[in-house]
C-alpha cells in the first residue's frame, strides 16, 4: 500500500482497503473488481448496479464516482461498480484510450477467481450466477484474467509476486509464453 495513512482516513476507511492490505496472507482477498454497463443500445436503458451498495466519491480525485458493495466480506473481492464507465472504445474520441496494448490485448474476456469457500449469499457467488465470473475454492486467493476469448496456449503467470495469471490467444500476443 502507497499511504497507510490515507488508507486509514475517514475519507477511505469505508472500502476496507487498509484491512484488505494489512491482512495480506490471512484471508482477505487483494483483488477489488470493477464492473461497468455494457455499451448501451441507441435506445437501451443503462444497466444499475447489481449489487446494494454505496457510493465513493473521494475528494482527492474528482469526477471519480463508485458504487461500492456493502454486503462484500474481506474473504471475496472488493466489488465496484461504475456507472458512468464505458469500454475504451465506446469513449468520445478527445478521451479515448488506445485501444492496441503493445502486448497486443483488446478486451479482457473472462475473469476466474479462486479463493475460500464463499457463502452461497455472498456477492461473488451472486456475479458467477449471473455469468460475469467463474469462482472456484482453493487454498489461496488467485485471479486469473482471459483476453480475446484466450485459450490456455497463451499464459504469463505473475506468482509468487502476485497471485494473478494472464491467459490470451498466443498468437495476438508479443509476451513471452511461460507455461
């Protein structure tokens, strides 16, 4: 963690990230999910969020606005959702992102997260019922993220610095394979 102290103000005390970090190895998950609408139809609604929460709004970066879960246990991840964010290639063109990563990554296509045996209630069972997520138990936290429908030929895994493996389609990919 950068600020401890800014972790711990009244301003952020509310995400738990301080108890999220300080808690490394014992339990807490250190990875926070990000969900956003998908690009809206001419027409279509914009989607809520699919969970009760409540929103983050912190002084030090304006214009960023979260809807934090409240019901998340520090066991799952910390899950947000931004309701004014959209896929890079859905943003005007003065804020577009680009969308070509040197690596050669568009759009992450699945995410897969391990970690302890969650409630049937708990708010990462409820997005893999709804198919955004895989879960499965296992012994240790990990996150394991698929670009561009990837297949497992194409795999960086960051353990033991971090517990997160990449996954994409090998051939799109200027990363070295490691398997």
């Amino acid at each position: 963690m950068e600020n401890a102290k800014e972790a711990q103000s009244e301003q952020t005390r509310r995400t738990r990230l301080w108890e999220r970090c300080s808690n490394a190895g014992s339990g807490a998950s250190p990875f926070g999910i990000i969900l956003r609408p998908e690009m809206p139809a001419l027409s279509g609604p914009v989607e809520e969020c699919p969970f009760p929460a409540w929103e983050y709004r912190p002084e030090t970066m304006p214009g960023l606005e979260l809807q934090i879960s409240e019901d998340a246990g520090l066991e799952e991840p910390m899950w947000c959702y931004m309701e004014h964010g959209r896929a890079p290639a859905g943003a005007s063109i003065e804020k577009r992102q680009p969308l070509d990563h040197p690596a050669g990554f568009r759009d992450v296509t699945g995410v897969h997260v391990v970690g302890p045996p969650l409630s049937s209630t708990s708010v990462t069972r409820a997005m893999a019922d709804k198919r955004l997520i895989t879960v499965q138990t296992g012994p240790e936290h990990l996150l394991e993220v698929q670009f561009d429908g990837g297949t497992k030929n194409g795999k960086v895994d960051f353990q033991p610095d971090l517990p997160l493996i990449f996954r994409w389609l090998a051939q799109r990919s200027a990363l070295r394979d490691v398997q």
